[in-house]
C-alpha cells in the first residue's frame, strides 16, 4: 500500500512539474518568440506592479507575455483539467469508457445557447452566459426524464440525454439556418469549432468559480467513486446511498463541463481520451485517478493550444486538433476486446 501510494505521488509530482515547464514555454511560443528571460522579468515587473512596488510602463513584450498569453494558458489548463475530470467522473459513474462530459447534452445545450447570444448580437460576456445557461438547462430537463421512464435510472439518463441534446442541436441548426450569413453564421460556426482566442484576464473568474464548486466535491467523492464501480448492491451493503452519489456527482461533472464549454467553444474527446491514458499512469483507483487525469487533460489541451496557435499562419480552432486526436482514439476503443473498465 506504502508502495502504490509512493508511485502514485511520484507520478502525480512528476506531471506537476511537466505542466509548470509546458506553460513556462508556452509563454515563449508565438507569432513573436520571446526568450525565457524576458518572460521571467515580464512576470516579476508584473508582480511587482501589482504588489505596489515601481514599475514602469509596459512594453510591447511585457503585454504579448503577460496580458494575452499568461490568460490563455490559464484557461487552457482549467477546460483540460475540468473537462478530463467531468470524463473521468461520467466514465466511473456509468462504469463505460465510452462515456464523455457531454453524454448528457451539454454541449448541444451551450451550443445553442452561444447561437441564440450571437444571434441577438450579444457581447462576448453573455455569449458565454448563454452558453452556460444552455449547458445547465439540458440538464435539468434530462434527468426529470430519466427519473420518470421506466427502466434502469443509469441507461435512463443517457438515453435522455441523446434526446434532449438532439432536441437543441436542431434548434442550433435553425439558428445558424436564420442566420446572418455575412457575420453571425461565421461566429457561430467558428465558436461550435472551440477556441481560446482572446482569452483575457476579466473572463478567467466566470469560468473558475464554477469549476472551483464542481471541482472539489468531485476531490472530496472520488473514492466513493471507486464503490460504484462495485455495482450498486454492494455499495448499498457498504452502506453509500449510490442513487445520491450519483446524482451528485453527475451535477458536479456536468456543471464544470458547462463552464469548460462556455469559455472555450466545444471541444470534444478530452474527457474520453485523457481518462484512458491517465489509467495507464496511474491506475484505475479514482484516488489517483482523477488528480492525474486533471494534471494530464491541463497539460494536454495546453500542448494543442500552442499547437493550434503556432502550426499555421492562421490560427486552428482546438474543437479539430481534438477531433483529430480522439477520433483514431475512440475507433482503437471500439476494436478493443474489453468491454468494462
């Protein structure tokens, strides 16, 4: 026990690291490099700014690194971390690895509410409201259903999660029907692809709080998360109130899926895809499991940001770097002989 816990911290410290010097470099990369150097002084000029200390006025340089890279990096590390640990709560809840964050609709629900916000010519702040709202209300309509049709609660919920996500994925393809072609069909079809293009500092708390308050009632369950995994009668001998358990945990996961696709656009396969390769870190216990399936997805969707950013002279929306990365993922998931986890 004394060894696995060592491993497991080691690898969790490890991973620690490899993010603080993936975003460190992240800082350095971009249309215009900036050596390490000057990045170190920019943050400590900033610091010192900001403790009250003398600063001068920021240059060019400091702005690239402080004001629009520092905030994109942080919001790419909280979608991969929220994102991976919606995934790896979905997939232990329903014991299936095929499971995602938006098994339930969410994302079909952000998508339309970002559509109805961009449609009505509403600022980037209440698109990202709308978003969330859309998110949220899918939600809350799926489980009524899965409460009162018959049948097992579990395949209940993602049954009516498929209905209701469809139900508002027709009514985005309305809206993008409706559309203005010339500039609202464009944002519309540019935000469903998933960005984290101008991202500022002002829009980073909108997005924490609400990952903060699903994220550490995950932190605290998740080795109950590993009684699930038991089936329900033995949790229930165990003394876990399962149907509790799990509601809990699915409004936690769906609420910082939410505010992951609010802020980013919908990006998809990093709640699929990181869970798996964070088990064959880790392992399948949730106790470790879910930290290093945080670390890996902030780390990940970090490394496709600089990637979309960086590869080409104009910049590739994450929702397809994802995709091409996941879609091969999920095929090899498919021809796999396993069945459970």
């Amino acid at each position: 026990m004394t060894g696995t816990r060592n491993r497991r911290a080691a690898v969790l410290l490890a991973l620690g690291g490899v993010l603080l010097l993936l975003a460190l470099v992240s800082l350095t990369v971009g249309r215009y490099p900036v050596p390490l150097s000057e990045v170190v002084r920019a943050l400590w000029r900033r610091l010192l700014s900001l403790s009250g200390g003398a600063h001068e006025a920021a240059g060019a340089m400091e702005r690239a690194v402080v004001d629009i890279r520092l905030p994109r990096i942080i919001q790419a590390i909280l979608v991969g971390c929220s994102l991976s640990a919606a995934g790896a709560v979905f997939q232990g809840v329903f014991r299936n690895p095929m499971a995602s964050p938006d098994i339930l609709g969410a994302s079909n629900g952000a998508a339309f509410g970002a559509a109805l916000a961009i449609l009505l010519g509403c600022s980037q702040q209440y698109i990202t409201v709308f978003a969330f709202l859309g998110a949220l209300l899918t939600v809350l309509l799926v489980f009524p259903v899965a409460r009162y049709a018959p049948g097992l609660r579990t395949v209940n919920l993602i049954l009516a999660g498929i209905m209701i996500g469809s139900l508002f994925s027709a009514g985005t393809s309305y809206l993008k029907l409706v559309a203005d072609p010339s500039d609202q069909l464009p944002a519309i079809t540019y935000w469903l692809l998933g960005s984290l293009s101008g991202t500022r500092f002002s829009a980073i708390p909108a997005a924490a709080i609400p990952m903060a308050i699903g994220l550490v009632p995950i932190l605290l369950l998740r080795w109950r998360l590993n009684l699930l995994s038991l089936g329900d009668s033995e949790a229930r001998a165990l003394g876990v109130n399962t149907d509790l358990l799990r509601a809990v945990l699915i409004l936690c996961a769906t609420l910082v899926t939410a505010a992951a696709i609010a802020v980013s656009g919908v990006i998809g396969w990093v709640g699929l895809v990181v869970p798996h390769l964070s088990r064959k870190l880790i392992g399948s216990d949730n106790r470790g499991l879910l930290p290093c399936s945080m670390l890996t997805g902030a780390a990940f969707l970090l490394l496709v940001d600089d990637v979309s950013r960086n590869l080409l002279a104009t910049e590739i929306p994450i929702g397809i770097l994802t995709a091409v990365i996941g879609a091969p993922f999920f095929i090899f998931l498919l021809l796999r002989k396993e069945k459970t986890l």
